[in-house]
C-alpha cells in the first residue's frame, strides 16, 4: 500500500473543513430572483451632506456576484446620501498577503473581508476595532437575529468584531442521497440514515467494490470534526485554551470512522480513487450518475445538481437530503455540522481611521449584514441561505428548492467550534494524525493523543503571548 497521498487525497480525510471546498461554496448558480424588499416604515432619507465620506470596502465578490453587490451598495447610498460605498472587489491570487498589507497600511479600506482566522489574528494584533458598542447603540439583538453557529464565529475575547456573511454552516449538517440505490438495496427510500449504525447497513448493501476498486459508493466518511460532533464530542474548550478532540467520544468517533472506511469501502486508497479526477461542477460527478448513494456535502450542492443535473434535480423520487447520521449508541448524540473552523467570512473596520469613517463604515457593514435589502437580498440572488433567520423564511426559498426544510435545520444545529489565531497549525497536525490512523501508521489513540500533545503546545505558546 502507497504511503503518499496526494492533496486531494489528503483533503478527503482532513481534520476539517478543506479551505477549497469553502471557496468552491462561494459560487453557486443564482437562483430566481428575490422580491424587491420594502424600505422600514418610517425612515427618511437624511439630507445630503455638503461633502460625502467615503467607505472603501474591499472584498472578494467578484463574477456575476459583483453586479448584484453593486445593486446592494445602491440601496445603502439611496438611505446614506452622505456615504458613498467603493466596491473595491479584489483578484483571489495573494488574497491573505492583500488584506494583511492593507489592514496595516497607514490608509486602509474602510471595510476589509477577512475570514473567521485573520478577523482573529487582527484582532489580536490591534489592528481591528469591536463593533460591540456600535451594535449596542443600534438596539439590535444579534443572538436573535442570527443563527447561534453563526454570530459566534465573529465573537473573540468577549467582544464582537463583524456581521457573519455568507453563511459558515451549512456546509456538514446535511447530506444528499440517491432515492434509488437505497430502493434497491431494500430500504424505503423516504426514510434515509439518522444514526451511524443504519449508515452502516445502508452503505454494505449499496457499495459495489470489485478488483478494480468502487464501483459504486455506498458512502465516504471523511472529516473528523463533523463526525466528533455527531457524537457529542468537542473539538476544544470553550475558551479555545484546550484541545479535546482526543477525549473518549474523539477516540470512539476515529475509529468508527476507519473501521467503516476499511470494512466497507476497502480502505482509503478505494475511496481516494474513486473520487479521483471527479468534480461536482461536471456532469459526469458519481452523484448524478448513480454511482453514490449517499452523499455529505454543503448547502452549494443544491445548485450544483440544479445546474449539472437538471433532470435529477426535477425527479424528487430519485433523491433527497437529510440531517447528518449521529451515533445512536451515544444517548447524548444528535444531529450536528461544525460552522467556522476556517471560512467564515466577515466584514472588519480598521483601527487606523478617522472616527467618522469608522462610523460610516458601520452604517454600510450593518446594512451588509442585517438589513433584507442588503446581505439577505445578495445571498437569496445566488440561491444561498442567510445567516439571518429571518431572511430565510422568504417563501421564494421553498419555491426553489424542494428541501429547503432540511437545509434551516441544518442551519439551526450548527455548533460554532471555537478557535484562535493559530488555529491553521493545529490543523496541520490534526490532520497528519487522521492520515496516519487511516494508512494504519498509528491507531486511532494513540494518533488523536499524538495530535492533541503537538496542537496543545502550539496552543499554550499562543495564549502565553510568546
């Protein structure tokens, strides 16, 4: 057996939530367009101000995504006469390098959009300020008006620094699957997998494995951390001070995960090859072709099979979507996806800025965020779900897609795992542990164990300040 691995071997048993697959999700075909959101009763435009200032937002909406960025900065302007918004969107090569140059620069944009781990970093540096007080001021309760998976990927250290958008979650909680291959397995194909152990049965009497390799794939059960949460496990502390993944519930978690992944998919170069060379954006993906019957993936699959598979995406008696399986032997496991281990965007002011555009750039970062004309009206246009509660319940969303359902309570069981600055080095090591229990070079133990000595000492040099 080969003990390199490829990247994209390597993604497919990462410790968490693979940075490309969060990129690809950025990028979902639109869907029908939104209704045109009133104005709330009672407001009136200010009158303009003699000289405008403004507010230069610089993001990573570009493509089509930028045409309906600018509509939303129109709707801002047409409430702010005295602000005006520059859509600065930026090329994706060098992305870290630019808002690290820019966020220290002695004239920043005054609104940057970092993911969860650079708003962290940033903050932590000083180079940020809280919007805590600003939120305060404004009377709005963000615990309500977000879900919890989400709001929390924007908290650190007791203070609030940004609005979440899009959403972070949404992206393990559900999973696809293939009506009739669990149909001719035997099984009713209205009742999917809940629990770990019916995945199993599911999963031996679909997948088809041969000398060859799979053939057809009854299920691939890649990424710890989803999986450690379906079984009531943590993946730290709180307070983000102590690694917990290797606790009783992470042991357990891993070595289901290659017992399954050995006894029923014939090891991980099986699965590794089976996925190899294939894309969700082709038509030819093993999903729409039959040849997966269940499939974990993120809320961008529903356009995807929309766009690749329209025929499918019609027959709602060849599939379906259903929550996570959590481990029914565990009476304290329930259906959960992770949220914010890495992509959860937000939209960060600078702390080298007059006063006045710092207030200008929350005005435009609360509209962004908050108002249904602005980040609801941007996500709905690319048929993407909010991590405004609210703004999900549009019933244009039920219209354009069949288990929008499935997709809220996803949303709604969304844990936002709590990380730092230096969380990207802990992955490293976690993820060098998942690959060795798989390859069979440690056993689950004693490769969580190994992983949570290593990432704890990388953690406790952080938080020491050294």
């Amino acid at each position: 057996m080969s003990q390199r691995m490829n990247r994209r071997e390597f993604l497919r048993v990462s410790a968490s939530v693979a940075a490309g697959a969060a990129l690809a999700a950025c990028a979902p075909p639109a869907a029908q367009p939104a209704k045109e959101a009133e104005k709330p009763a009672g407001k009136t435009a200010p009158t303009p101000a003699e000289k405008k200032i403004t507010v230069k937002f610089m993001n990573w909406w570009g493509a089509e995504r930028e045409a309906i960025m600018n509509e939303v900065i129109a709707r801002f302007e047409e409430e702010h006469p005295d602000i005006e918004v520059v859509n600065a969107v930026q090329p994706w090569d060098n992305r870290a390098e630019r808002a690290a140059t820019a966020i220290a620069s002695r004239n920043p944009p005054a609104v940057i959009m970092t993911p969860r781990v650079e708003t962290y970093k940033f903050a932590h540096e000083g180079l940020i300020i809280p919007i805590t007080e600003y939120v305060k001021a404004s009377g709005l309760n963000v615990d309500e008006i977000f879900y919890e998976g989400e709001i929390n990927n924007q908290r650190w250290e007791g203070e609030l620094w940004a609005f979440p958008l899009p959403t972070a979650g949404g992206a393990t909680g559900q999973y696809l699957y293939n009506k009739k291959l669990l149909s001719k397995a035997g099984f009713d194909p209205e009742k999917p997998p809940e629990t770990w152990q019916e995945l199993e049965q599911v999963a031996k009497a679909v997948t088809v494995l041969d000398e060859a390799g799979i053939q057809v794939l009854g299920a691939d059960v890649g990424n710890f951390p989803a999986w450690l949460y379906t079984n009531n496990g943590k993946y730290c502390t709180d307070d983000a001070r102590k690694l917990t993944f290797n606790s009783p519930e992470g042991v357990e978690t891993l070595e289901w995960m290659v017992k399954f992944t050995n006894e029923i998919n014939g090891g991980i170069e099986n699965v590794n090859d089976f996925w190899e060379g294939t894309s969700d954006t082709s038509a030819d993906f093993p999903f729409y072709t039959d040849r997966v019957a269940i499939w974990f993936t993120g809320v961008w699959a529903f356009g995807h099979l929309k766009t690749w598979d329209p025929e499918l995406w019609k027959d709602t008696n060849s599939w379906g979507a259903a929550l996570r399986p959590y481990n029914g032997n565990n009476p304290k496991a329930a259906h959960h996806g992770v949220s914010g281990l890495q992509w959860a965007w937000g939209y960060v002011i600078p702390k080298n800025l007059p006063k006045e555009v710092q207030d200008a750039a929350y005005k435009w970062v609360e509209f962004l965020g908050t108002d249904p004309r602005g980040g609801c009206y941007f996500l709905f246009k690319q048929g993407r779900p909010s991590p405004v509660k609210k703004c999900n319940e549009n019933p244009e969303y039920y219209k354009a897609n069949p288990y929008w359902d499935v997709v809220l309570k996803s949303l709604e069981s969304d844990v936002s795992v709590p990380i730092t600055p230096v969380q990207s080095q802990i992955d490293d090591i976690l993820n060098q542990a998942i690959q060795e229990a798989f390859y069979g070079k440690k056993d689950p133990k004693e490769a969580l164990d190994w992983a949570a000595e290593k990432g704890q000492a990388v953690l406790d040099k952080f938080w020491s300040g050294s």
